[in-house]
C-alpha cells in the first residue's frame, strides 16, 4: 500500500521547512470539500487539482492536454474515444482502468451524489468501457465543451476496495492530514506516473488574517502565497531580497452577486441603478492598487470568445437615482437617514473583502440604497451563497478558460445542486442560446453565439461585473520552477524544487 509511505511526513508550519523539502503555502480561507466531484471553492478546487488528474488537463495558455488519457479521438461529434495510460496507480495502490473512469462520470450524474458538475455533462448518453484501458464518451448531441468537462478529477470506482472520505487520487501528491479551519497536508506520490515530485510535501495553511499573512512569510513561517498579499502590503513584501513577487495577467473573475428571488432586486431598473452607483475605477485606484482592471463581463479580455462590445454601466450616481425613482422608489422625505430600501452584503471575513464591502455601501448609500455589511467565516458564508440565503454577496470565479461557464451559472436549469446558479436567474431567450453554444463545435460560430451571450447578460445583469483580478504570487527565493497559470491552478508544484543556485 502506498499509503504507508507517506507516514513518514512530519508536521510542518516553521521556517526550516523548505529545507526538509516541505513547502507551505499560506491561504485565506478553509477549503470545503476535497472530493473532485463535489468540490466548488477555489480553495478546494486549486488543491484537488494536486491529488488527483483527468483525462484532460489545461495547459498554461489554457490548451487541451492528454493527462490520464495517453490519447484520444473524436470518431464522430457524439464519439470520443479515449485511451488511457497504462499502469497508473491510485494512492491505495490500486491501478487505474476503465471503470473508475466510467463509475466517477456516472456518479456525477446521479442525483445521490448532489455534484453541481452534473450540467457539464448532462448531454453524455453511455459511458462504455470496452476494454480496461479504454473509454467511450456516447452523446445525446454534439457537446463542444466536453473535453474542458473532462478535466475533472477521476475517483476510483469502490467496487472491490474500501471507501475513503475523500477518495484516493492519482496525482503527484497524497492527502494526508485535513484539518479544517487549520491546514490541508499533502505528501508527495513517489510513484506519480510523470515521476515523482522535487518536494517532499505540500501544506496549505488556513490564515484568515491578513497582517499574519504577510508577517508569516516574511518570518518563514509559510514560503507561497498566491493572491493572498493586501495591495497595500506588496510595495513591503516586494523589498524583502528573501521575497520574490511573481505578476502576471489574470482571468479571475470578481463580480456582485444578486438574489433575484428578491423582489427589489429581481427589477433590472434596480440592478443597473447598483451598477451605475459604483465608481469600480477608483476602488481599482485606490484599494486594489492597480492590480486588476474593469470587467464587463465573465470572460476575460484575452480569452478567444470575448466580447468587448456590450452595454457598460459606468460611474453615474444621478442617473442611477433616477432609475431608483421609475422602479417605484424614491427618495424619501422626513427626518433621519434616507433610505429608499435596505440590502443584506454578505462576505468573507478578509480585511480587504470587508473594506470593498464597506466602499460599495458607501456609494449605495450615496444613492439612498441602505446596505447591511455581514462578514462570516468562510465556511459559512461560502455555505449561505450556495444555499441561496443572501441578497448581495461577493466573490471571484477563478479558472474562466471555457465560455461554457455561462451555462454553469446562468442557464435556469442550472439551480443548486445541478449548477451555480445561486441567485435564481431565468432568461429563457438566455437559455437557448447557452443551449446552442454547447452544441456548436465550430469555433467561429461558438463565438457568434458567446457574443450574444454576452450582450445579454451584460444587459440584464444578473451579476454585477467589478473587476479581472491580476495573478500575484509572492514566494521565497528558494523556490524554483514556480509557474503562474492564468486560471490560478498550482500544478506546476509538481515540478519545484528547492534551491539556491538558479
């Protein structure tokens, strides 16, 4: 059994770390769920991508990769056929075939399990395995975005094996400890079919706070941070000669979220009056530092389906007003704080979270829009956003590489536990063009169709779009071969190793 060579692993949270070959990596909030099938925050989302290994994976420009899939082939738009590597063992030391790779999608697909990836691939008819190393995808109609689907972590099927709470994965690195709120240790897989990792392990320590942040990896205490740094902190960061700042563009996403079972906020009048009310600019200027740029929507400027044509809602405090007035609220008159209605904010407990909260209730407020500020622990707030149970809230989609994403979180059939569709947005000219965009396999088409998609949403806003976050990574200098992807993912640790000489 594998598992008993990873025993070995000390814990690990001081300085000398790296030179035990452990590298500990400093992150804000407390990962959820550690299952490929299920997992939907960032923070999960970044780890599995350690554990475990699709039959595709993305390349650093977002290019499809074979990963547990030696090859494939497409024999016709509702054929995919793919082989997989020989020999590739799971943690528990079984080997990988065919029927773990048909029993992970076929789990995703039972309502059982409650996997919001169940939309991805709600248009795969049979998933047939006619010999142990390969795999056959069988499609009710075309599905341009299935390979982008197929990155999805594989599980092993549990026939024959005892189950685990999270599954066994085939990827360069093993689950070993799961504390939450405290820290994720991963070790590494001696026998990962790519070859096994420089480091010795991996830990992902839970740091809320970000003045402790910044102070534990200037003391050594964790060796990476990855967008975790307050703008206002890195001018301090970059001048330590220990540090190294690593700046790249990114494709996160950070956007209002709205409920628009609400009955304010369900009234577009209203949602435009928000969006016009926030002078996204200079909250750029001035709390971010610069380190991000205005969004008009989920894609970002440099992915190929990218529409910059759409309608924008800039800074505009009086017509914002006077959209409050025609949707039936004005400003009212008498004595004490003039409130046309009051919204609920929700948000992490990170400081700068909390202070683009604060700023956004100011220039709601400016407007006559009341704004209550809740601030929860991550697993709880990130619990209430999926569960419905907000007005407002904010967050960042980070990895946006496939436009299929719209369909994730737009499209009504899209509702939890099916999709990410919190908010409860239904449009039905929307769906069908999300509808036509999964079937188009032309890429010229796909991005008429996106364009659409686009002008629509940026219309009715169903989210508000605030800004595309820039990728900021800080690490000691004794860290080599760290490569920034720009949907945030860190499998390049596969590959650092540490040393002093370059």
């Amino acid at each position: 059994m594998l598992l008993a060579l990873f025993l070995f692993l000390p814990s690990c949270s001081s300085r000398n770390s790296l030179q035990r070959g452990i590298l500990v990596i400093g992150i804000e909030g407390n990962p959820t769920d550690l299952d490929p099938r299920t997992a939907t925050d960032a923070y999960s989302n970044r780890i599995d991508s350690l554990i475990y290994n699709g039959l595709i994976r993305l390349g650093p420009q977002a290019e499809i990769l074979p990963d547990l899939a030696s090859g494939y082939e497409i024999r016709d738009p509702l054929t995919y056929v793919f082989h997989l590597r020989p020999g590739v063992r799971f943690h528990d030391g079984t080997v990988l075939s065919s029927r773990d790779v048909r029993y992970t999608f076929q789990s995703i697909l039972d309502p059982r399990l409650g996997s919001t990836r169940a939309a991805a691939f709600a248009m795969v008819r049979a998933i047939e395995t006619p010999d142990a190393n390969t795999v056959v995808f069988r499609l009710k109609e075309p599905y341009a975005a299935l390979l982008n689907a197929l990155t999805t972590g594989v599980v092993p099927s549990p026939e024959g094996r005892k189950e685990t709470s999270p599954p066994p994965g085939t990827g360069p690195f093993q689950l070993q400890d799961f504390r939450r709120g405290e820290k994720v240790t991963l070790a590494a897989n001696p026998e990962y079919f790519e070859g096994p990792p420089a480091l010795a392990g991996v830990v992902f320590r839970v740091i809320p706070n970000d003045i402790t942040r910044v102070m534990e990896i200037e003391q050594g205490g964790v060796s990476l941070l990855y967008n975790a740094v307050p703008p206002d902190s890195l001018p301090l960061v970059e001048a330590e000669k220990k540090l190294a700042v690593i700046r790249a563009e990114g494709t996160g996403y950070s956007y209002l979220g709205l409920n628009l079972r609400d009955p304010i906020l369900a009234d577009p009048r209203v949602r435009k009056a928000i969006a016009l009310a926030i002078d996204r600019p200079a909250i750029i200027r001035d709390l971010l530092r610069g380190l991000a740029r205005p969004a008009s929507g989920v894609l970002a400027p440099s992915h190929w389906a990218y529409r910059g044509q759409v309608a924008q809602f800039g800074f505009d405090p009086a017509r914002a007003r006077r959209l409050l007035d025609e949707a039936g609220y004005p400003d009212p008159d008498g004595e004490g704080p003039k409130k046309r209605f009051v919204l609920s904010y929700k948000t992490s407990q990170d400081r700068l979270r909390i202070r683009i909260a604060e700023v956004i209730a100011q220039y709601l407020e400016a407007v006559g829009i009341g704004v209550e500020i809740r601030s929860y622990e991550w697993g709880t707030f990130f619990a209430d956003v999926r569960n419905g149970n907000f007005q407002l809230f904010s967050l960042t989609w980070v990895g946006v590489t496939e436009p299929d994403i719209y369909y994730y979180i737009f499209h009504s059939r899209s509702l939890p536990p099916d999709g990410a569709n919190r908010g409860g947005y239904a449009n039905p000219g929307l769906d069908r063009l999300l509808e036509a965009g999964r079937r188009e396999t032309d890429p010229g088409k796909r991005r008429e169709i996106y364009a659409r998609v686009q002008e629509s949403v940026a219309e009715d806003l169903p989210y508000i779009s605030l800004w595309h976050n820039e990728e900021v990574v800080v690490l000691s200098r004794e860290i080599r071969g760290f490569q920034v992807y720009p949907g945030g993912d860190l499998i390049s640790l596969a590959r650092v190793r540490i040393g002093t000489s370059p």
